[in-house]
C-alpha cells in the first residue's frame, strides 16, 4: 500500500518537531531518513510483504519509524507494550509471528525470525488484497485476549484528510487503538508526539508543561487520580487546548469537576474499539456525558438499548474466536445507551449489569453517586450472587487519605448518601474498605 500521502506531508514539515522523546525532539527530516533506512533493513533481513511481524516497545522515534516502514512495506503488524513474560508470549503464538523486532528502553533495535508459520485464513485475506495488516490483542483480564485482525487500508483512509496540527501525548498504549490513532492523527497532521515514559499524573503534567502541549487524551481514571493527586496544581497547563478521554465511561462528577478547574480547556469524549476503529465524535458540550459519534465510513443503530456499529475500517475477524458480526455486517458493540436525539449517553457493559430481583443496575450510576462525596477517592461496584435476590449491589471504595473517622461510621456515611440518591436496590449492601489501586496499568478501572 502507498504511504505518499504521509511521506509527501513530513516533506512538507521537514524541519518542525515530529516526536520528542526523553525530552530531545525528532524532526520530521529525521523520520523521512528513518523510513528509508527501516525499508532497505527489511529488505535487507529477507522480511517478506506479507509477513507477520511482532513489533514490541513504545512510541519511541525508531517504533514510529518502523510502525510506517512495516506498513509501507506491505506487512501485518502485531505492536505489543510492555516486557516480554508468559502473556507476551501466548499473544505471539496467537498471532503466529514469524519475525520479532524488539525496541529496548535506549531505542537499539533487535531483528529475529520466529518459528510462526502464519496461514490463517484471515491473513491469506490480506496478501491476496496486497494490503498490510495490524493485530490488536484485548486486554484478556477475563481469559483468553481476542486478536482482532485489520486491514490498514481502510483504517488509514479517514487520515488523508487534513485536520488540527497539535501537540501531543502519547498517554494511550502503542499497542492500544486509541494510542496508534493518536500517533496516526497527530504525524499526519503535522503535529509533535509528545511521548512519556512513565504515565502518572505528576510525569503526564511535567510533560504538557515542558513541552506546551495542546492536547492531552487519556482515560477517566487517569482524570481522576489527577485530581485526587492535585497535581494539576504543580504545573503550568495553560498550552492545554483539548482533553480527550475514552476507554471507559466517565463519572459525572469528575467531569463537572474538571470542567469547574478547567473552564477554557475542552473536554470531549471518545468513542472506539478495537474492532472498528475510533469513531469521530462530539460532546454536547464539556460537562456533558451526551456524545454524538459516527461520521464518514461509519453507520450506528441501538438494538434492545445496545449500541450497534458499521463501519468501512471494521476488522476482518478475530485469529481465534468466532466472528462477532451479525448476519447484515453489524458488530454488536456490548455497550448499553440511552438515546436523546442525535445524542448517545454511555450506560456501560451490558455484562457488567447487576441483576437484583429482576431490576437492571449499572455500577456506574452507582460510582457517580458515591464520589459525590470528597471522603472517597475511587470506588468499584459490581454484583454478588445471592439466593434471594439474585444478585446484591457491593462496592470495594478507597477512602481519600484525610478520612480519619471510624471505618464503620464512614460506611454508614456512604449508605445514607446513596439512600438520598438512589432507589433502594440500587444501595450498596455490602461495602469493604480497600487500599488497593483499583485500575490497570493501562489506568483503566479493574472491573470484577
């Protein structure tokens, strides 16, 4: 597949900043000179068009360059985060890799061949069509991860057109959708890939002072901690334009939070999956958990409440399970909605209602409630079997450091305020006080 489009656009922008890293920026020179020695070493090591290759490290310079020279160079990528362990292995067998390239936390750059003989059908698919391909793995925190199979193609159609030239976090993981379409939007569009090596919330701010970010995208839990930590406090945050964030449905009352601190940043949700792709999309406004999503090469529709999506950059399918797509090419999305209009509100997982006594309950609307109250810093809700009611509303929630009362004064606290907010099988009946974190290292909530 031709990447003109890119190559012809960082011409253009040959000496502005295309990717800082550790705090030394690469200019879009740099990553032309990048994208030609990476095609003449593959080309070199005998890596064939069509060849599955493991790309692991992070959004350094070279893991930029070579994302591109892979595709340029007609492979199927399989980008992976993280040390290599018993996960990172089930996902290379999985994925039936026959080349590994492997980036250490010095940018060097190690090139073996693998023992995968990959001949999926879904692979065939690709080499037959003389597209490259790209492998995003699920989390698989529940079993097995998916491995979702696309076609670049398309997935790298909505690009050609020319939007906002920002400056960038890469927050998102590089093997993560969101992060490769951050990357993606930010270097088509001639913006600067702020990359961080560490994604707390004083490093993630440190960064957006030092380098004048314009747009930071991230997951509601990393916006929470923020604020818990106050560490937008240590900061100069005024280049902030946008705050983005997806991956999980957002509590109202750290929104309305961060929009009262933050009055002159947008904030704007997300929508996308690892299936289809990044949906466009647009808040009703910045305290408003209302979003319209869809846009050119995307369809919606809401059956039985779920959210359904068609789309032109849809995967293939998935190398190890089951196609998910319904008999007219709708993929079932899980997600519950309420609709307003043009407008969808994001209720959660269908599989993480709770059931009590034949009444549906999502944990989130829960969650909102309880932050309400400054004594809790984070807090998960889910179900519990139990023989009457079917299921019984628990919570596991992190007092706020400065909580000194009585823990069982605090949780009696907790449970008149959902008394006051909520219906009574919506109360939490059990309530454990925790110290544990409660999110990924991807700072994505740790659902039960």
């Amino acid at each position: 597949m031709s990447l003109d489009f890119l190559r012809d656009r960082w011409r253009s922008y040959n000496n502005q900043d295309a990717i800082v890293w550790n705090d030394q920026p690469y200019s879009y020179g740099w990553l032309l000179d990048r994208l030609l020695f990476w095609n003449e070493k593959l080309c070199a090591e005998q890596v064939a068009r069509g060849t599955v290759t493991i790309l692991q490290g992070d959004f350094s310079p070279n893991a930029v360059a070579l994302f591109v020279a892979l595709a340029s160079h007609g492979c199927i990528l399989v980008p992976i985060t993280g040390p290599t362990d018993q996960k990172t292995t089930n996902i290379i067998n999985i994925a039936q890799g026959e080349f590994c390239i492997t980036l250490d936390k010095n940018d060097e750059v190690e090139i073996q061949r693998l023992n995968g003989n990959a001949h999926h059908p879904l692979y065939e698919e690709l080499r037959n069509r003389n597209h490259p391909g790209l492998v995003l793995f699920s989390s698989g925190s529940t079993g097995e991860p998916k491995a979702a199979v696309h076609d670049l193609v398309p997935l790298l159609e909505k690009f050609k057109v020319l939007r906002h030239r920002l400056r960038t976090i890469s927050f998102l993981l590089y093997d993560h959708i969101g992060g490769i379409n951050t990357m993606l939007y930010t270097l088509a569009n001639g913006g600067c890939l702020v990359t961080i090596h560490d994604r707390n919330p004083d490093a993630v701010l440190q960064a957006v002072e030092n380098h004048r970010v314009e747009l930071l995208p991230t997951s509601p839990t990393f916006l929470n901690l923020m604020l818990l930590s106050e560490s937008y406090r240590r900061y100069d945050l005024s280049s902030l334009q946008t705050i983005t964030y997806g991956t999980e449905p957002m509590s109202d009352t750290v929104l309305k939070r961060l929009h009262q601190l933050f009055p002159h940043v947008a904030l704007r949700q997300t929508y996308g999956l690892s299936e289809v792709g990044i949906l466009r999309s647009k808040s009703s406004s910045s305290d408003s958990l209302w979003i319209k999503i869809g846009g050119e090469g995307y369809e919606t529709r809401i059956v039985d409440s779920i959210l359904e999506i068609k789309a032109k950059s849809a995967m293939l399918g998935y190398l190890n399970f089951p196609t998910p797509f319904t008999a007219d090419g709708w993929f079932t999305t899980g997600d519950a909605v309420e609709v307003q209009g043009d407008y969808l509100r994001i209720l959660g997982r269908k599989s993480e209602q709770i059931n009590v006594g034949g009444e549906k309950v999502f944990p989130t609307e829960i969650e909102n409630v309880i932050l309400e109250l400054p004594s809790v810093a984070n807090v998960t809700v889910y179900g519990e079997k139990n023989a009457i009611t079917g299921e019984i509303v628990c919570a596991d929630i992190t007092p706020a450091i400065k909580v000194c009362e009585p823990e069982r004064e605090f949780v009696t606290k907790i449970k008149e305020h959902c008394r006051s907010k909520l219906q009574r099988y919506k109360v939490p009946v059990r309530i454990n006080i925790v110290d544990d974190r409660q999110y990924s290292d991807r700072f994505k909530k740790v659902r039960r």
